[in-house]
C-alpha cells in the first residue's frame, strides 16, 4: 500500500533547469530537479499540473490572479512527489523567507 506523508517545507529548484517558454507566458515553470534537505531529486515526470486564482483584493469583482500552482510529478527515486510554487509572498513573511516560493507538500512512496 502506497502511504503519502505530509511534507511541507521549502525545496530548493536546481537552477537553469526551468523551461524559459512558460516563464515567458507569465506560468511557472516546472524544474527538472530540486533538493530538499541535502538530497537531490531530479523530475522525471509531471502527473498533474493545476492552477489556482484569486480575486485581487479577495472581493468578487476585479481581476483575477495566478496566485499558486501545483505538480504532482514522478521522482527518479520512483516516488511521487505534490509540489507547488506561490506567486507571491505570503504578507508578513520575512525577507529571506519570501525568497522560498517552492514547497514539498506530500511524499509517496510506491
């Protein structure tokens, strides 16, 4: 039986392994590694890929914002990994910390 742990910690996405096309579109792109407390995962899949948004302002009229999206993609170690990325800073959140935009939700191991 498959078991998912909850995670949820910053990763760290390997730099220059993004795909610069979806950036360009105003997407995140995926990247094709990341660590996550010193070990290195390298993505050899994307499962699934979802889209959240919200109103500007949080009133039911106005614009609507990319605010989060989220991957679940298979790991080279063979797991399944719910990653996701914000758009932005939560508010009150550190300077250092507001650098770290990409999370490890869940861990599965198959």
């Amino acid at each position: 039986m498959n078991k998912e742990e909850f995670i949820s910690e910053p990763i760290t996405p390997e730099p220059g392994s993004f795909d610069t096309t979806l950036m360009a579109i105003g997407l995140a792109s995926l990247p094709g590694a990341f660590t996550w407390r010193d070990q290195r995962f390298e993505i050899v899949e994307c499962l699934e890929h979802v889209k959240q948004t919200s109103n500007e302002g949080g009133t039911a009229v106005g614009d609507r914002y990319l605010r989060r999206q989220s991957f679940t993609v298979r790991l080279d170690s063979g797991q399944i990994a719910r990653i996701y990325v914000e758009r932005q800073a939560r508010s009150g959140t550190s300077r250092s910390s507001a650098k770290k935009r990409w999370f490890l939700y869940s861990l599965t191991s198959v």
